[in-house]
C-alpha cells in the first residue's frame, strides 16, 4: 500500500503539521506502508505536473497549518491543479484524510474546506486530524497527544486498507455540473501534457518567442483591416468541409454592426450579415479582431485565450471553428509553398 502526504505549509521548524506528519509517517513505516511526501513549497513552479503523482497512490494525506487564515496558497495551488490536470477516474477511488494543525484559529474550517474540495474533486474522505497547536513541542511532550495522532494514523492505514464505504455526498454533483465544460476537449493524456507543458517555463518561452518572429516576419504583409464586405468571400475560400458538421455560428461584433451569420452543412457554406436564430455557438469580438483572425495572424481560440473574444457554447465548437477556417494554416502552407 502507497499513501502519498502533501504538506501545504512553508516547512518552518517547529510547524506543528509537520511534526504530526512525521509521527504518521513512523506508525506507517511499523505497518509496511510505502510513503511519498512532497513539500509543495518545494514544487511550487512544477505544480501542474503533481497531479500525475497521484496515479500510484492508494491514499492521500493533505497536510497544512493554518497560520491566520485558511490552508494557505500552496495547498490551493495544488487542489486547483488537481481540479484542471488531475486524471478524475483514479481520484475517485482515492481515499484523503486531511491534518489541518492551527497556530492561531481556524483549523476546523481549514480541515471542512480541504474535505469539501477532495469530495468536489470526486474523491474519498475518511477521518484525519485538527487542532491548536502554537508550539509544536506541546504535541511531541504530551502522550495523549502522541497516542491520539498514532491512532488516527492507524485507523486512516485500515480505511485505505478495507476500502471503507462512505455515502455519496452531493459534491460530487456539483462537480458533474461545473466540470462538464472543462476540457471536454482533451483526453486524459492530452490533460497531462498540457499540464506538463504549462510548467516549463523554458517551452512556455519558446512559444512567446515563436510568436513574436512570426509577428516579425509577416509584419507589414498583413494589414488585417479588409473591407467587411469581403470577409465572407475570404471565409468561403479557406473553407475545409468537416463530414457530419451540422452548425450555427452567430458573430457579434463589439463595435456595432450587424451580426456575422455561419451556417456549416456537411459540405455546404451559407455566410451573411444579419441575426442568427438560435446559434450553436456565439462569438463576440471586435472587427479588427476578426480582421486579423482571417489575415492569418490568429486563430479563434487563440483570440479567446487572449481574451480578445467571448464565448458561448460548447468549446468542442470553438475547435471545429478552427478546422473549418484555417486561416493561419493556410496562409503558412502558401509561404511554405513559395
């Protein structure tokens, strides 16, 4: 059996969460339990990628002191990870127990939000730990306190161990309806490299850079203020039919003017100005936006995570969008071709 301990604090000597992670980890190492500990301060510019950590573990401990308010920024950072790169499918078999020691007020709270989290996230809970503790020496001279924390050790080990039944809970409710928009569009392994990817800083640099040159280099080419009354032409010229597409786009331009209207049929383009009635999906930019979407300096979902265009709909659409009108493709093919 494998328990994984993530401690959310800053690793300060004397922190009273980590001096009861220790004590755990001993009565652990007694019941031949393999365990992991990461120090999220530590991994704190790689922690998109401890998610995948979480595969070959059988339990998890959430380990963090509250100091003045809350669990603190790492520990955030982690579930936040979980929630965006995490394999959903193995956190639901999870079991978490959490240790939330306070060296001020506000451990019990501390402890409900990591437990509401974990639930959100789909997982299992069983019962840690949570207390004052302004000196950790008050935990290490007192027998009580020892024993009380071996026992939570040995009662979170039998949890993991019998696969301990709980009720469902309707966290997991809330987190069918948040999460049914979120990444819809990636596979499990396509979540994890983005996840990996997102923490090189080194990968994430080269692409700014790579941008940058080809702004460079088409820069003065590419005007990106066509007339709008040619922008359906452009559209019908870099159309690539996608088999079974059965949609409607609505573009609502920012500064004024009438709406731009897609309608996809298999093979079959209709495109105008005027009001679209009930659109699968919605856009809303600005025309020189769309002017430069359709010069080839940006896709629609490079214009999204911009911020220089607002969705509505499902984001599967906002993909398709692209692969009907690669614009940019397109006009780098021509380059190549040259």
């Amino acid at each position: 059996m494998k328990i994984n301990i993530y401690y959310g604090g800053r690793g300060l000597i004397g922190d009273p969460s980590l001096t009861v992670v220790k004590m755990m980890m001993s009565v652990f190492e007694e019941l031949n339990v393999r365990v992991d500990k990461y120090d999220l301060f530590e991994h704190k510019n790689e922690m998109t990628k401890l998610p995948q950590t979480l595969k070959d573990a059988d339990g998890v401990i959430l380990a963090s002191t509250v100091e003045w308010h809350g669990c603190g920024g790492y520990m955030a950072s982690f579930l936040d990870a979980c929630w965006l790169y995490g394999d959903k499918e193995k956190i639901e078999k999870l079991y978490m127990a959490p240790v939330v020691m306070s060296t001020t007020y506000g451990e019990k709270e501390g402890e409900l939000d990591l437990i509401n989290a974990w639930l959100s996230l789909g997982g299992i809970t069983c019962a840690g730990i949570s207390g004052y503790a302004p000196e950790a020496s008050e935990l290490e001279n007192n027998k009580q306190y020892r024993k009380l924390i071996e026992t939570t050790a040995e009662n979170i080990y039998r949890a993991v161990n019998k696969h301990a039944y709980s009720l469902p809970t309707s966290n997991g409710v809330v987190r069918q309806v948040s999460y049914r928009t979120l990444n819809t569009s990636y596979t499990q392994q396509e979540t994890e490299q983005l996840s990996e990817y997102a923490s090189d800083d080194k990968y994430v640099e080269k692409q700014k850079e790579d941008i940058r040159e080809l702004t460079d280099f088409f820069k003065g080419k590419l005007d990106g203020g066509q007339d709008e009354n040619h922008i359906p032409e452009l559209f019908q010229a870099h159309f690539h039919p996608q088999d079974h597409a059965d949609l409607k786009y609505k573009i609502v331009f920012k500064d004024g003017g009438k709406s731009l209207t897609i309608r996809v049929e298999d093979k079959d383009l209709v495109i105008g100005y005027g009001e679209a009635v009930y659109p699968d999906f919605e856009l809303t930019m600005e025309k020189k936006v769309l002017g430069e979407i359709t010069s080839g300096r940006k896709t629609f979902q490079g214009a999204f995570m911009e911020g220089a265009a607002l969705t509505r709909g499902d984001f599967g659409n906002l993909r398709l969008l692209d692969k009907m009108f690669p614009f940019m493709d397109d006009l780098l093919s021509g380059v190549k071709n040259r």
